[in-house]
C-alpha cells in the first residue's frame, strides 16, 4: 500500500478528555487539541498516512514538552515531531504546515523581510540560539530560523558550527 503524505494540519476541535478525540480525528494531518485548564496535548492522526494517532505533550509538567504557537499564520510546534517508531517520519509544524524534513522544500525558505530586520536588530556579537532570539522576540522559532539563514546567506549573520549548530552572531559589530 502507497502512503500519502499530507502537508497541511487541521485542527478540528478541543476536548477536555484524550478519549473524546478518536471519534473526531477523520484524515491524516487531522488534530484535536486536549485542554483541562491548560493545553495538554495535540492529538493527530499521523501526517503520513499511516494510520497511527499521535499525542503530542504541550504540558511541561508532565516531562518534556512541544511548545505550541498560535497566531494568524495558524498553528506551529517546536521543535520538530520524530518519531522513532512506526513510519520513522520526521517533520516540522509551521503556519499549519507539515515540512517534511527528508527533503527540502522552497517554502521553507521564505522569509518575512520586517522580521528578518526585526532578527537582525536583535542580534550581538554573541553567539544566541534561534530558539531563544524567537522567545525574545515573540516569534515562532521556525521563523526566527529561516530570518537568521537568510542573514547568514547576505553575509551579515554567522551561524556556528558543530556543537554551536542553531546559534547565530551579528557581524560587523565590534565590542569595546
């Protein structure tokens, strides 16, 4: 049997209860948010195409946690979902896309030119995470990520290599 990937994720309601969500999950990329005061989790049949239903933790408090983010652009998650089991897939969440990370796809390089210099005007000759620049900001890391490659492409951002992957510094700035 030939699996199709979906790349888009639709949430189709909210529950209080995981057992409420089966019943409301139809098609691949289908999700159902649990919430009991705070959001617990994302319920998602699996984007592809599987058949498997995936619970994703957004509650720290119940160990390692997704954060999810929520604006006009629609629904994204961080960092990426891996599954290590099953159809083994790996993809990002962003704007209420699936990004499949086994391939490279265009528009995952687009990029908003008031939040690149938005990025840009945050940045310092120290090394910072994507991750902590977009807190900083009140962005969606994935956002923050594309905005710094971009900078890093122009020449004037400089990410780290190795241990240091994912960090980014502002060139041409010298420190007293």
């Amino acid at each position: 049997m030939t699996r199709r990937r979906v790349f888009r994720i639709s949430i189709v309601g909210e529950v209080s209860h995981r057992h409420e969500v089966e019943a409301m999950l139809s098609a691949p990329g289908s999700a159902v948010l649990v919430r009991r005061g705070v959001l617990r989790a994302l319920v998602m049949k699996c984007p592809d195409s599987c058949g498997d239903t995936l619970t994703i933790n957004l509650d720290r408090r119940g160990g390692p946690a997704w954060r999810m983010y929520r604006n006009r652009q629609g629904v994204s998650l961080f960092p990426s979902v891996w599954r290590d089991s099953g159809c083994r897939s790996h993809f990002i969440i962003w704007r209420s896309q699936l990004f499949w990370c086994d391939y490279d796809d265009p528009e995952l390089d687009e990029c908003d030119a008031h939040l690149e210099q938005r990025v840009f005007d945050a940045l310092c000759p120290s090394p910072i995470h994507y991750a902590e620049l977009a807190d900083n900001l009140g962005e969606t890391p994935w956002s923050v990520l594309v905005a710094c490659r971009h900078l890093v492409r122009k020449g004037k951002v400089e990410e780290g290599a190795a241990k240091q992957n994912g960090m980014f510094r502002r060139l041409g700035i010298h420190t007293p």
